[in-house]
C-alpha cells in the first residue's frame, strides 16, 4: 500500500516541517491494499494544493485517475470528493493524470493517459480530460 503525498520545501531548500507532518502531506489509500502516485500539482487561489496521478488496487491490473486535495497547511481537504480524493474512470485498463490545472474559478483540469488492451495483445491509448467543478 502506498499513499499519494506531497512535500513542501522553504526556499532555502529544507522541508517546511509546519506543513502536515514534518514537512509532507498524505492522502490515506483510496481503497485497501491500493497503491497510489502523484505526478503533478495545482496551488488554487486559496492555497490549497491539488495533487494528481493514479491509484491501482493491487492485483486488479487496473489504474485510474486520482485526485485528492490538499489544504494550505498540509491536511487532506474533507470537502472534496470522498475523503479528500476523487478517482476517475475513463474505461481503461492503465489511466494515469499527468498534469493538473486550475481554470478561472477554481475548476480543475487533468490531462493524461486512458488505455487498455484490445484485440489480444494490441494496447490502445487514449488522450484522457477530466474538468472538476469547484467546491
């Protein structure tokens, strides 16, 4: 099992250990026994942290688009989604958010990858967008 996480850093290059447990925030696994990873970030207006990547429940074979969000000093937001995190399904067998943007409003966008198998051994890939209305 692994957590989706996001570390702050002063500018001097040190953990900023004020923010969420010395330094890092974690978003608690989106299912048990799932893995989770985070590939990109967002800083809204307000200072809270938007962090996107993927979540995989071990042996399904299966990886979906994970949000979660954080506030600005490094908890995980309760309002958002379930928990603090949105997972996103595309169809796929292998989906994966790369970037994370905020939109004017505070509308989130992430940008990735949707693909599965097919015709046998054939990997179909597919551009993936998904718009999250603001909270």
């Amino acid at each position: 099992m692994t957590e989706l996480a996001v570390l702050r850093y002063t500018v001097s290059g040190v953990p900023d250990t004020p923010f969420g447990t010395g330094g890092g925030a974690f978003a608690p696994p989106a299912s048990s026994g799932s893995l989770s990873d985070a590939a990109s970030i967002a800083v809204q207006t307000n200072g809270d942290i938007v962090a996107g990547g993927l979540t995989t429940v071990v042996g399904s074979g299966i990886a979906q688009f994970e949000m979660a969000r954080f506030t600005g000093a490094g908890q995980i937001d309760p309002t958002f989604g379930s928990g603090g995190q949105v997972i996103t399904s595309f169809g796929g067998t292998n989906e994966f958010a790369t970037v994370v943007l905020i939109q004017a409003g505070g509308k989130i966008v992430a940008v990735g990858n949707s693909s599965k198998v097919v015709s046998g051994s054939t990997n179909a890939s597919r551009f993936a967008l998904a718009r999250y209305l603001a909270q």
